[in-house]
C-alpha cells in the first residue's frame, strides 16, 4: 500500500516554477494548478499504477491539465521526479 507522495527537489522545483510563473499572469489559474496537483497526489496514493508507463522503466505518467507528472514507486511511497508543461518538446519523462 501507497503510503504518501513525494517530489524530487527537481521536481518541486519545477512546480513552483510553473506556478510562480502562472501567478504572474493570474493567481486562480496558479491555484487551480496547485488543487490538481494534490488531486493528483490523491489519486496516487490510492492507486499508484493509475499512470500511464512512461519513457524510462520502472516510471509512470499522469496528464495533469497541460502539465505531465512523473512519477515512480519508491518502497511505500509514490516519488514525482518531474512536472513538465505537455506543450514543451522535452515533456516526453
């Protein structure tokens, strides 16, 4: 059983990234991203192979509005190693 979710510096470092620069340009669509993201959290903790399998073995995918979070399993944990914007041509994690 999934016991909790966690981020990669890298990847926390990019979500506050993405929503700091949607908080430039609107706070509602910078908090909309931060309720989907713990959606997301949510829904792995509860089912963590919900994701489709990604590029890299072991590593799954789930589309989170234009933004793709990687994730993997870690021992008891759910480990988000990359939140990319589904737009950019190095989103394929």
């Amino acid at each position: 059983m999934t016991t909790g979710v966690v981020y990669s510096r890298r990847a926390a470092a990019e979500a506050e990234e993405i929503e700091a620069f949607l908080a430039e340009h609107s706070r509602s669509a910078a908090e909309r991203l931060r309720q989907s993201l713990n959606r997301a959290e949510q829904r792995l903790v509860q089912f963590p192979d919900s994701g489709a399998p990604g590029a890299r073995p072991g590593t799954r995918r789930l589309v989170v509005g234009n933004y793709i979070v990687s994730y993997r399993r870690r021992g008891d944990d759910v480990e988000i190693f990359a939140v990319r914007d589904a737009r950019r041509r190095d989103a394929r994690f």
